[in-house]
C-alpha cells in the first residue's frame, strides 16, 4: 500500500494524518507545496477541488482529507 499526502508547513492535521499512517506502517510520499519541489500549482492540478490539507491519496485512489480517511475507515470502506 502506498500514499501520498498532499501538505503544507504548520498544519497540525497534516501531522496528524502523517502520524495515523506511520502508526499504520503505511508508506507514504509527502507533497509538501511549501518545500522546494512541490507547487500550488502542482496540488490544483493533482487534486482540483480541494481547498484544504492534507489531501490524501492511496494506491492512487483519491480519499480526501483526514476526516475522511478516518471516516472511511470508521465505515469499514478503507483497511490501512
């Protein structure tokens, strides 16, 4: 299983979401628009509508933000 966190400097549920999959030794490539590689540009065009962070993608599928991945997974839709 492999993700990727879309995030930003300073964003406590970035953290968290960060913290929920190395809890669940889940893998995962963090796109930081801060940093020096990622861009805005680069989190719109990945991810479109979304307006908040973290966004999150796993094994390509997208899942939204930490609420939602909790969500899934409260449901039972997503087994990290």
């Amino acid at each position: 299983m492999r993700a990727v966190v879309w995030s930003k400097n300073n964003c406590v549920i970035c953290d968290r979401a960060k913290a929920y999959l190395d809890s669940k030794k889940i893998s995962y490539e963090e796109r930081n628009i801060e940093g020096s590689k990622w861009t805005p540009s680069d989190f719109f065009e990945a991810v479109p509508n979304a307006r908040t962070f973290p966004q999150i993608l796993i094994d390509g599928k997208y899942i939204g933000g930490y609420d939602m991945m909790m969500t899934h997974i409260n449901l039972g839709e997503l087994k990290l």
